[in-house]
C-alpha cells in the first residue's frame, strides 16, 4: 500500500500531488487528505455533539427558553432534513473543495459566536446556519474522499469516514466534558471554533491544487427540484439513503431508550462499549467484506444479522451479548452505507447527490426514531423495542433487495 506519494515532499505537498493524480487515473490512494477530510468530519459531528453533551446546562444559560430549548439540538437535524438532497445538489455544482472551505470557516465562525452566549433567539439562529455549514461539509467531504481513493481502498476509506459521529461523540464525552468543567460551555464552542478554523487552513492549503470540472448545469429553482425528485426515483443514487434511513430511526432510538432495560452493575459498560463494538465491526469484518462482496450485500447481511440480534433481545431482555451483537451486526450496515456511494454512482456529481440523500434521510431517521420508539416502549414495554427495531432493520433489507432487483431490470 502506498500511503505517500513521494516522501521527500511536506504532506501537503503531496497532498496537492495526489490531488492532481487520484482525480484522473486514482490509481494511488491521498492517505494524508483521506485522514484529514475524516478529521474534518468530526468537526462536523461535533457541530451535533458539542450542544449534546452539554444540554443538561443549557437551561441554566438560557432561563428564559423554555420548552424551545430542545431547539438548540434539534435545529441542525431539521436544517438536514429539509434541505438534505438540496445541498447534495448544490455541491454538485458549487464545488467540492470550495464548498468544504467555506462550510468549515462558516463552521469556526459560528462557534466563535456561539462561544460569547448570545441571547437565545440568536443562538438557535445561528445554530440554522450551523446546519448548513454541516450539510456542505457531509456532503462535500465523502464525496471528495471517493475521488481521491484509488478503487481497492475506497471501502476502507469510506467506512472509516462512517465513523466520525461515533468517534466524536466520544471524544466530546472524554475530553469535552472535563473541558466544560473547567472553562465552561463557552470554552467548548471555542475550542470547536478553533478546530474548524484549523481544518478550514489546512483544506486551504493542501486542496488548493485539486482539479475539478465545471458545473454542468445553471443554478434554477425548477432545476433542483427536478432533479430532486430523479434522486429518489433512481434505484443506484437512492439507495444508500434508502437503507440508512431505518438504520438511523433504530440506532440512535435503541441507544436512548434501551439502557433502563439492562442491569445497572452492566448499564455504563454496556451502553458505552456498543458503539465502540460498532466501529470496531465496521472497521475491521466489514473492510474485510468489502473485498470480497459488493457493499450492497454487505448492507443487507448487516440488516439480517440485526434482525437476529433483535430476536435475540426479544428473547433475553437487555442481555449484554445481544446489545454486542446489534451494535456489531449495525456496524456493517454503517460503514457499508457510505461505501455503496460510489460503487453504484460512477460520477462526482450522482455521488454528491447521494450523499445529499444521505445526510437527509439520517437526519430524518435520528429525528423520528427516539419519540417513535419512547412512545411504543411506554404504550406497549419492552416488547416493543424488539419488534418496531425488528421491523426498521428487515424494512431496510427489504428495500435494499427490491433497488437491486430495480437495478437488474434497468
């Protein structure tokens, strides 16, 4: 594997090299650029994270908000869902590198803002542009990962991109919490501030030299709503998103309302080890599937191997193996997802619109799938965790068997 393209350059020297060679040929994979774009990425989950963590203390820094506060989390989910595949779109024709660069010092100012506590109403206005900023840079990052992979590792390169938001949320839980202590909520958006800003210089700098061809098409309101909706009547741009949608309604629900379910003596290792043993699957069984079978296969394996994982919880209410289980079997779906991207869609462009779908049916997935399952759970107990988790997961088979079979026919 060559990692570097000529050792005796800077990295982004050779950043800027493998820019110029991976878009045209990509017979050599840009490993600098490939861990900085995911570095990027947590920047972007943390746009998410860092208001999480943190919402216990919001109430106290914004007395007079009231039942909005939920806002202050929920506003970048609603920005994803609403103008998800818009943004797919937009890239496509803005621009990759330029639409990253911009999304990332959007993202450091915002923080920085946010950093001085402003009065509420402010807050959750720049928390809609903080939306935005994280849509472009979704979109933009994954799509530039796959131009920059030469084709053997791309599934490596794009299941450690399906890692950011698990990573980050760690990461904020590890380090930004003990920050938070001893600087306050306004040290962690300003350490953020910082950390977008350094990656916005960096991407300056060593994505200066990448070469990409000139949108195709004007900019028109009836143009992107065309194109919209040929996004989700094509089985190929679809259909990651497709799938990702009852994966995002069943992971983040199942992470929220399970833990009352399992031991306590059990409940802290439990919760915090499943997302790890997701990455880790990801990462490790679901690479090696990746050279052997198509992404799609590896998808639907995940989605039946859940399914088994759920029956088994269904079994055994909240036995620690079986969460091990789900969260590995979740994982092959997870980084399986983002490498199914560009191995059904051949061109920068579908690849982005993809993405775009992407980010807007996880957005929807995370928004619905907590209430959706906190209701049924409390209506119905347990039982129901199990079966509308079952459900979402062979819906998700489901739908990705029915696109392949649609793709076969075309």
């Amino acid at each position: 594997m060559r990692l570097f393209l000529d050792l005796r350059h800077g990295p982004c020297r050779r950043a800027k090299i493998g820019a110029k060679q991976g878009m045209s040929d990509r017979s050599h994979t840009n490993w600098f650029l490939v861990f900085a774009l995911w570095g990027a990425g947590l920047g972007a989950a943390a746009q998410y994270g860092k208001v999480s963590v943190v919402f216990d203390q919001l109430p106290g820094l914004f007395p007079d908000a009231g039942a909005q506060i939920g806002f202050a989390v929920s506003l970048v989910g609603l920005i994803g869902i609403v103008f998800g595949v818009v943004a797919g779109l937009l890239v496509a024709r803005i621009r990759y590198r330029r639409t990253l660069i911009w999304a990332l010092w959007i993202g450091a100012l915002v923080s920085l803002l946010q950093s001085f506590l402003p009065p509420f109403n402010i807050f959750l206005g720049l928390r809609a542009l903080e939306g935005i900023s994280h849509l472009g840079m979704v979109v933009a990052a994954p799509t530039l990962i796959a131009q920059l992979c030469a084709p053997r590792h791309r599934g490596f390169a794009l299941t450690l991109w399906g890692t950011f938001f698990g990573v980050a949320f760690a990461v904020l839980n590890w380090g930004g919490l003990p920050l938070v202590d001893r600087f306050g909520v306004s040290g962690l958006f300003l350490a953020h501030s910082l950390y977008m800003a350094v990656f916005a210089a960096v991407m300056m700098v060593c994505l200066k030299a990448l070469s990409e061809n000139p949108p195709v098409t004007r900019l028109s309101v009836s143009g992107l709503l065309a194109d919209h909706v040929a996004i989700y009547r094509s089985p190929r741009i679809a259909a990651p998103a497709a799938g990702w949608l009852f994966y995002t309604f069943t992971f983040v629900s199942v992470l929220t309302v399970l833990p009352p379910f399992i031991a306590p003596d059990l409940r802290v290792l439990v919760m915090g080890a499943m997302p790890l043993a997701s990455i880790v699957s990801s990462l490790t069984l679901g690479v090696w599937l990746l050279q052997r079978r198509s992404a799609v296969w590896v998808i639907q394996l995940g989605f039946a191997l859940s399914v088994l994982s759920l029956i088994w919880l269904w079994i055994t209410p909240g036995a620690p193996l079986a969460c091990f289980a789900l969260a590995a079997s979740m994982g092959l779906v997870q980084g399986a997802s983002f490498a199914a991207v560009p191995q059904l869609n051949a061109d920068a462009a579908t690849q982005a619109q993809a993405n775009g779908a992407l980010a807007q049916m996880g957005n929807l997935g995370n928004t619905l799938g907590t209430p959706v399952m906190a209701v049924a759970v409390i209506s119905l107990g347990y039982a129901a965790l199990p079966i509308l988790s079952g459900v979402a997961m062979l819906a998700g088979l489901l739908v990705h068997i029915l696109l392949a079979s649609l793709r076969r026919a075309a």
